[in-house]
C-alpha cells in the first residue's frame, strides 16, 4: 500500500507497508525533520523532476559489511602511490553539485533536483549528511555524500572526474566507517558497481534490525 503524506504531519507508515515496488509513501516535503524521520527509519526519497516526492523502503536492501569490502590488487597499487589526496566534509556543496551535473551516460536526467540539492545541504549544516572529496593536484575528480545515521552511514550518490577516483572516495569511507565502528554502508539500492565492491543485498527486515539495534 502506497501512502499520501500530508506536509502538516511529519510520519511515515511502517515500511512493512511498502508497495512490492518498495514504494512507501508519496509527498510530503524534504524538509529537515521529515528527512532525518526518513533515515532514522530505514526510508530514503529517490524522485525525478517533475515527479512527485516518492519515499521508498525497498524488500531487498543493497548494504556493505565492511570485512567484505573487495579492493583489486590494481586499486591497492593505486592507493600506495598516493596519487590521490582525500579529504571529509571539506567542501559538501561541491561534492553534491558534481553529482547532479555528472555525466552518467544512458540515465537520462537526474534524481538530485534543486530542491533535493538544498535539502541536503541543509541536512550538512545540522551535521548530519556528510561527504568524501578527492584531490589530484588541487582539483577535486571524485567524492561521494550520505546520511550518517549514528552508526550506519547511508550513501547517496558519487562521481568522478577521472578514473578510479570515486573508487577510491568509496574505499576511504568505507575504512573510516570500520575504523568507527559503524555496523555498515547502507548501498540502498542493487547495482553491479557496487556489487563488485563488495555490496550485497540483505531482506529489509535484517536491514531494519541493524537500524534498531542499540
């Protein structure tokens, strides 16, 4: 059952509702407090332009442990000629307006609206999304950005500038995160990128333990 939101109340349903298409709930807004609800209960909005806010709570969630993490020996090569310099939280608006305006071939468009754009920015000045940058040569080539949710960080989109450089903003997180000891890096949704790198779905309702888990 899909569920139409009213921006007077700030509440979701119980992702057990979810559309077998892990579609929560429509509309609403993106406001900071509905945003961090969302996160802190396993949701995440994923929408086009012109589409109306779409909340999903997928059956199947796209996560990486991190003693599965796969870095090839080429990418460890890579990593040890320190070709790349990486920074956290050094510039979030950067990072996210890369990731909206980056070239991704065939997908036509962009999830990242304006307003998605804004929304997330403000969720980086209340300390709570965060991103990965990557340097060469003082120029930034690749990042990432997410949601930290205490000890689960939820990703959300890269990019790259040149090869590898997003691989490397990926690898980087995923060691602090360990180094951290958070639980895992919530991936979301399945793609063979981040198959490769070592991510692999779990049913929502492990996914949701670990959210819980004190």
């Amino acid at each position: 059952m899909i569920t139409l939101l009213d921006e007077r109340y700030i509440y979701f349903p119980p992702v057990d509702d979810a559309h077998e298409s892990g579609i929560l709930a429509l509309g609403g807004d993106l406001s900071l407090q509905r945003l961090t609800l969302a996160y802190q209960s396993g949701i995440f909005p994923w929408f086009s332009d012109g589409e109306p806010i779409t909340w999903w709570a997928p059956d199947m969630r796209m996560v990486l442990f991190f003693d599965e993490l796969k870095i090839t020996k080429s990418m460890r090569n890579i990593l040890n000629r320190n070709t790349f310099k990486v920074t956290f939280n050094h510039c979030f608006k950067d990072v996210i307006n890369a990731c909206q305006n980056i070239d991704r071939g065939n997908q036509e468009g962009t999830w990242i609206t304006d307003e998605m754009l804004a929304a997330y920015c403000d969720l980086h000045d209340s300390g709570i999304a965060k991103s990965v940058e990557v340097w060469q040569d003082n120029e930034l080539v690749g990042g990432l950005y997410g949601v930290d949710c205490g000890d689960i960080f939820c990703g959300e989109s890269m990019f790259s500038y040149v090869s590898n450089a997003s691989k490397v903003a990926f690898i980087y997180l995923c060691q602090y995160l360990q180094a951290n000891n958070y639980k895992l890096l919530d991936c979301q949704v399945y793609n063979d990128h981040l198959a490769s790198l070592g991510a692999r779905e779990i049913p929502r309702d492990e996914f949701m333990l670990y959210l819980n888990a004190e």
